[in-house]
C-alpha cells in the first residue's frame, strides 16, 4: 500500500514536471510567434 502511494506520487510529480516544462515551451512560442499565442489561446478555451 505504501509503495503503490510512493509509486503514485513519483507518477504525478513527473506529470506535473512535465506540464510545466511544456507551458514553458508555450510561453517561448508566445514570445516568438504571436500566431502561436492565439493558436494555443483558442486552444486553451476549447478545454
């Protein structure tokens, strides 16, 4: 029990990682391209 509850927070710990590193991307893209912004908002508001 205790190992599946170690398991499980390694999992989302890498999922969280992962979000971030991917937003930061997305914010990289902002600042690059101002299409990606929108084409990422437009996105983001169907989710």
């Amino acid at each position: 029990m205790i190992v599946q509850l170690i398991f499980l927070s390694l999992i989302v710990n890498k999922i969280e990682l992962n979000i971030s590193l991917i937003s930061r991307e997305l914010d990289l893209n902002h600042i690059l391209l101002p299409e990606t912004k929108l084409y990422y908002t437009s996105l983001r508001d169907n989710f």
